[in-house]
C-alpha cells in the first residue's frame, strides 16, 4: 500500500507542478484508500490544490439505485459486472454473502472467498448496469464542476 501511496503522491505532485491546480481521481478499488489517506496530508502541503476522490460505489446515487432495485452491493458481485470489463460469462446465480472480522492473509482470502465475489448475484440486465453507470457518471461531472 505504500508503494500506491507514493506513486499517486507523485504523479499528483508531477501534475500539480505542470501547473494542474484541481485535479479529479476516479477510484476503482477500495484496496486504494491508502492513496486516499496519504493524499489529505498533501492537500495540506500543497495549499492551493483541490483535489477530489471518487469511489464510485461508495456514491449516494449510485446506493440508491442499488437499494430501489433490491440489489445489495458486495465485492465483485453484480455492482462490478460492466458490459465494458467482462472477460468470461459470468454465474447467473447468487452467492451467500461472506464476512470475516479476521485479517487474512493473501492465501487465506484466496482460499475462504474464493471467485473473490463477496456475495450477492453475479449478474443483472445490461440495462441497469448501462443506468448505473450514467448514474455514476452524472456524479463524476458534478464533481468537475465544483473542484
């Protein structure tokens, strides 16, 4: 995690020192947030840089889209099955949610997660998906508005 921290601190610091003032992340993985922690200490340090960071699933809209079609968001399970970023057909059935208060390490998760989809379906109709990604993207440009 410290190696990611210190590859987005420099390529912040790269952009900002080209004269990029605000600056938009667009996270895609929630194994990110060390990035996102290292970055508020250089807010601070670089005063006049605004810079927001977008997880896309942490996203109110995005929540309540989830929440109006009953489907729960869980790790690699539907909320993740883009048209776009899928490789293989993916199980048309529903996973028991799985959780653990242990901290595991990489073998371990491999063997008690398995596919690594957390729980939930695997899978819902293009057209929701295609929804929710214009319900995410309406956030993104929101956001590049007020930076």
């Amino acid at each position: 995690m410290e190696t990611l921290a210190n590859v987005v601190e420099d390529i912040v610091r790269s952009v900002y020192h080209q004269g990029f003032k605000r600056l938009l992340i667009l996270n895609g993985h929630g194994g990110n947030v060390a990035a996102y922690y290292h970055l508020n200490e250089l807010v601070n340090e670089l005063k006049d840089l605004k810079l927001a960071w977008y997880s896309w699933w942490q996203s109110a809209d995005v929540r309540a889209f989830a929440d109006s079609h009953n489907l729960k968001m869980y790790h690699a399970n539907w909320s993740e099955a883009f048209p776009f970023v899928r490789c293989t057909a993916v199980p048309r059935s529903e996973k028991q949610p799985l959780m653990t208060n242990r901290i595991l390490t990489d073998e371990q998760a491999r063997e008690y997660y398995g596919d690594g989809v957390l729980g939930g379906v695997y899978q819902v109709d293009d057209a929701l998906m295609n929804e929710m990604f214009s319900i995410a993207l309406k956030d993104v440009l929101k956001l590049i508005e007020v930076i």
